[in-house]
C-alpha cells in the first residue's frame, strides 16, 4: 500500500513539475517591466544542486534586499541612448545604470561594458530561441583598446612597473550559455517555479602590452577573468524570476529575484501614415507603413497580409520594428488616379488595421487617358453620333465597353446602344438620352482590356428647352469653310458673349485658344498642318464640338 502511494505522488510530482521549453513568446515585449529585489545573501543559507535534470533549487533565506532593480522591455526607436541598435527590441536594466539587451525573435544578446578594460558596447549572444534543457549559445569577438595609465583608471604611482607610456589592450572576449538543468527552484517569498536554469560564463582573455620609456622591448601581461552567472526561467516569465552572480571562487557575490511583474499599458493597434504616400501611375516605390502599438517583432513577415484597392501591388514587406513596416507599392499605367485605402492584418492583435486615403495615385504624363467627346452635348429624348477621342489608348488592342453615367440624382439615363473602334485613339458611338433626363452633366467611361477603366468627367452634357436651347440648338453655330484653308468663321444667330473656342488635334491636345465676343468670329489657322482637327465653342459652361478638315 506504501508503495502505491509513493508511485502515485511520483506521477503526480511528474505531472506538475515536468521539463518546460522557453520560447520567443514566454520572453518580454514592448511596454513590459519587471521589478527585482538585489541581494548578497549567506552562502551556508543556501542549497543548491546547479546541474541536472529534475533538480532542486531553494534560495529560503530570509532576504533583504539592499536594492532593487527593473527590467524594461522597450523599442530601440524610443531610447535615444540605444547603443548601436535602431530596429530591435531592447531590455534595459537600471540598477547599475543603464545596462541593455538585445531582443530578436532568435536569440537575445548581451550588450555589455567593460570599464576597465576601456570597452564598452561588447554584444555577446546568451540565448537562443526556443530554450530548453542541454541547449547551449556561443559568441566570441576581438576587441583592441588603447592609451595611458590614466586612461584605463590607474595611478601611474601605484601601478607595480614604473616609467610606463602607454597601454594597448588585445581582448579576446567569449561568452558560453547551457541550459544544464531542469526543476523546481522556491525563492526566498517561498514561491515555487517550475523552472530551466542556464549557466553563463564570460571569460575575458587579455593581452596587456605595456611601452616603456626607460628601456624597450615593451613588457606583455595576461589576464583571464570569468564572469559567471546562473538564470533560472519559467514559461511566460517575461525575462528571468532568478540571477545568481559568482566570483571565481565560485561564491555568490549577489543573487536577484524577481518580486513583481507590470504589464505594459494596453494599446489599441492603430494604423498610422504611409510615407510617402503618393507615386504616379506606373511607378513602384519603397515606402514605411507606421503604427501605433502593434507589436511586429514577435511574428514574420510572411504573417503579415496586406490588402489594398486593386489600383495598388504592394510586395516586400519586411519588419523593422514593432510598429513600422516597409514595402514597395506600385501600379501600373492603367491605373485609375486618387486615393486608395491599405488594410493591414496584425496576426499578434488579430485584427485589421485599416488607413482610409493611405496611398495616393498621380497622374502620369504616360498613361493612356480620354481627352474629348463631340459633341459634348445633346438634349433629352434624342439620339446622336458621338466620337470619343483618347490619347495614349489602345483601342484595338483590348476588348472595350462604353458607358455613359449621369452624375448625381438625376432621372433618367443616357446610354451608348453601339460602338465603332476607329483606331487605337478613336471610337465612333451612337449615345441615347432619355426623354425625362433633365440637365445635367456626365462622365464618359471606356474600359478597356489594356488601358483598364478610363474616365472622362463631366464631359457630356444633357440640356432642356429654353436659355440652353437657344445657346446650343436655334442658336447652333456654323463653321465653315470646311475644309479651311487659312481662315476659319463661327457665325452665331446672333450676338454672343464670352465665348471659349478650342481647337486641338485627334490626340486631345490643345493647339490654339480664344476668348471672343460676337456674331461672327473669325480665326487664323494658317498655321495648322493639314489634317483633322476638333474646334470646341464652349458658352455658359454649355459646349459643342465640331470635326473640321485643314486642307490646302
């Protein structure tokens, strides 16, 4: 019977403390802060078996802390005394001034000072991610250091070789981690953790090349010192519940245990800007994508989706920190111009985090586009022959549709019942409107296969009977001759004023202007080469335009 019990409380010991794996997740974010109290404790008050699995590490003194220290989980970008790291997450502890750490989602890096060796800013790997029993991390670098006595904090009176110049120090510095046990470690509250202990060794191997005044060659020296420390980790610990430091007799010299744990304030994620925030029709750009408590670092940049209006193709996106992202966004020459909204799914958060007007399409000078209908108006219950005209398009080359839409809440409808493509700039369509449309102004829209959607707004306009009717119906103007040959006449059925003429060529582009006032208007056209032109008379915001043939 005694010994069934003891097997039942060995499975049930194993099943609440078992081996634990430390993962990127279990470690600190941005905004977290854990507090430690500091301590030099008795070391015959202390048991503790350090290596193994399954082990039992008891610091049950009774502590008093002679300190206390925090560990600040915070964003480089933030910190402006940052040494030598811009994009990564760093820990800062503030016991013994400012003493930083390097958080990536693989490892975690030691960022360390060496005073009197005159070394600062030493980055040495102390763990990988994930953590667990029998891993280890190894990193190592080359330091040369240089200057006087009084450089390095020696008194040139006390130090025990006289007539010393100067010093050079050749560093080869090492840094060890293993994880080499596994258990239940109780803290002096009498807290017990489930834990994985990982034991640290730093050694500093030091060629000290000593030039003296007096007689030469220079004098060498060598120094070995270790630094050890032991970690003790338990999952979701945000950074370690325990940290013993040794001297090289192996004594604790000071042992730190973490007494409480803040969580960083809650954020609600938010998408921020883009910058830049505009390119042209048929450019790619690199931009950032800024945010505002996310926390990018703790997924990949293939967890991240991006979604965007269909004018936009958004590739290579990398994280640089928590809360910026960079991308190329592009499109192409038949893109529609204006805003365009970016979605960005936060797989941390789980959320979308959407920017409304984040990305803005110029015009290019390149893009295909519609410059003309003629003509540019007609009235309600009628049918005409119109002819679109486009610069840059390829009509030919893609299926097209043709659309009339009528702007704003008007009743009725305009509609184009067929079309002809002339060549790749010219379509031939019939248009009908509506008996009850009443005026109004509309968008022309040709879609294409190749050019994709193009828009010409405002171009087509819808007029009743009276002051619009005399304008552009009884009071038509007449051009002629036509052919022309130098000389060109607009003659109204009778006085008009403010009226804008227009003559551009089959392209869309504008070659002579005028602004004139009469019955008769007559316009030098001499310097037109022959062909087909387009003259557009514009009175009241109300227009018409006419093909004529230059011909001599």
């Amino acid at each position: 019977m005694k010994n069934c019990i003891l097997f039942l409380a060995i499975i049930f010991s194993n099943s609440v403390f078992s081996q634990i794996t430390f993962t990127r997740s279990d470690y600190g974010i941005a905004g977290d802060k854990v507090l430690y109290a500091i301590d030099s404790p008795i070391l015959n008050s202390i048991y503790v078996n350090w290596a193994g699995a399954n082990q039992t590490w008891k610091f049950k003194f009774s502590q008093n802390p002679k300190r206390y220290d925090s560990a600040v989980f915070l964003s480089a970008s933030t910190d402006p005394n940052a040494p030598g790291v811009t994009t990564n997450l760093l820990m800062r502890t503030v016991g013994n001034g400012d003493v930083y750490q390097e958080v990536t989602n693989s490892f975690l890096k030691q960022i360390q000072d060496l005073p009197k060796y005159k070394i600062f800013g030493v980055k040495l790997k102390s763990l990988n991610f994930p953590l667990t029993y029998l891993t280890t991390c190894s990193d190592s670098t080359n330091i040369i250091t240089k200057g006087t006595l009084a450089d390095f904090g020696i008194s040139a009176s006390s130090f025990p070789i006289q007539g010393v110049d100067s010093v050079r120090i050749e560093a080869k510095i090492n840094s060890y981690s293993i994880c080499d046990g596994w258990g239940t470690l109780t803290l002096p509250d009498s807290s017990v953790h489930n834990s994985l202990g990982v034991k640290t060794i730093i050694t500093i191997n030091a060629n000290i090349f000593i030039h003296l005044i007096i007689w030469y060659p220079s004098a060498v020296l060598n120094r070995v010192e270790p630094i050890t420390s032991y970690q003790w980790y338990e999952q979701n610990s945000k950074n370690f519940i325990a940290n013993a430091t040794f001297d090289t007799l192996g004594n604790i010299t000071s042992f730190a245990s973490k007494v409480l744990y803040v969580p960083p304030k809650k954020v609600t994620p938010q998408f921020i800007s883009v910058s830049p925030d505009s390119a042209m029709q048929g450019q790619t750009i690199n931009v950032s994508l800024y945010f505002k408590g996310t926390h990018f670092t703790q997924t990949t940049a293939n967890a991240i989706q991006i979604f965007a209006y269909s004018n936009l193709n958004i590739t290579s996106v990398q994280i640089i920190n928590d809360t910026l992202l960079t991308a190329s966004i592009g499109s192409n020459l038949s893109s529609s111009t204006g805003w365009n909204y970016i979605d960005v799914f936060d797989p941390i958060a789980k959320t979308y985090l959407y920017l409304n007007n984040a990305f803005k399409i110029t015009p290019s000078p390149l893009a295909p586009k519609l410059v003309s209908i003629s003509p540019g108006f007609g009235n309600n219950g009628q049918a005409y022959d119109a002819t679109i005209v486009g610069t840059r398009t390829h009509f030919t080359k893609g299926s097209n549709s043709i659309q009339v839409s009528v702007n704003g809440s008007s009743i009725g409808y305009v509609s184009v019942n067929y079309f002809t493509v002339l060549n790749d700039s010219t379509i031939n369509c019939h248009i009908v409107i509506d008996s009850n449309t009443k005026d109004t102004s509309c968008t022309v829209m040709v879609s294409n296969s190749v050019d994709g959607n193009l828009n010409l707004y405002n171009a087509f306009s819808v007029v009743n009977t009276g002051f619009n009717e005399m304008i552009l119906t009884k009071n038509e103007p007449i051009i002629f001759p036509n052919p022309a040959n130098v000389y060109l006449t607009i003659s109204f059925n009778g006085f008009v004023e403010n009226i804008a003429i227009k003559i551009s060529d089959i392209t869309g582009r504008t070659l002579k202007s005028f602004s004139e006032n009469g019955e008769k208007i007559k316009l030098d056209v001499s310097d037109l080469q022959n062909g087909i032109y387009f003259v557009t008379i514009t009175v009241n915001n109300f227009s018409s335009s006419k093909k004529i043939i230059i011909n001599r």
